[in-house]
C-alpha cells in the first residue's frame, strides 16, 4: 500500500511541475507575441520607406535576403540605371502593406516562426 501512495504522490508532483512549467511557458509565449507587434510595425513602415534597400529583412532576422535585397539595390541598380532600384522598391512596398495587414499572431507564426523570407 504505501508504494501504492509513494508512486501517486509521485505521479501527483510530476503533473502539478508539469502544470506549473506550462503556465511559465504560455506566460513567456505571451510576452513574445506581444512584442512581435512592435516588430511587425518596424518591419512593416520601413519596408514601405526604405524597402528597396532590404532593412526590413535584417529587422526580421533574414541577413541573406536583406544582403540580397542591398545588393540587387545597389549594384545591379547602378547597371540598370536604376531599374533594379524600382523594382525591389516594388517588392519593398507589397511586403510592407503585407507585413502591416496581417494580424499579430498570424505575422508572428508566419515570419517569425514559420521564417518565410519573401511575401
């Protein structure tokens, strides 16, 4: 019998640290998600103002789309006679009004967890 009680109090502690761990975890989850908002506005306003030149991405956390993004910018622009400049300037924009019209948690299962780099 006292077996019997020793594995339910131990099962009884097991599931009340599990709960407790649970209820950290979604505090944290919380915290992360509304602080993604600011970031989503980051991302999203520089997009639209600076969005030929890729900063957007390097906010998200995407340095090998934002150096691409700066360089096609730059230096193809600069061979295109500013062609390239409008055109990732395009892509800057849709991005933005992409970024700005999805909701919080949609934006931050998206390009945060998800990590989808382009659109």
């Amino acid at each position: 019998m006292s077996d019997e009680k020793n594995l339910n109090d131990d099962i009884n502690e097991i599931v009340d640290d599990a709960k407790e761990s649970a209820k950290e975890f979604g505090n944290e989850a919380e915290k992360v998600v509304s602080s993604s908002d600011n970031k989503k506005v980051l991302a999203g306003i520089l997009a639209i103002v600076l969005g030929a030149l890729g900063i957007h991405k390097f906010v998200l956390g995407y340095t090998k789309e934002g150096i691409i993004m700066l360089v096609i910018t730059i230096v193809i622009g600069i061979l295109t006679c500013g062609i390239a400049v409008s055109a990732m300037g395009i892509v800057g924009l849709i991005e933005g009004i992409i970024y700005l019209t999805k909701s919080d948690e949609e934006f931050y299962r998206t390009y945060q967890v998800g990590k989808k780099p382009w659109f």
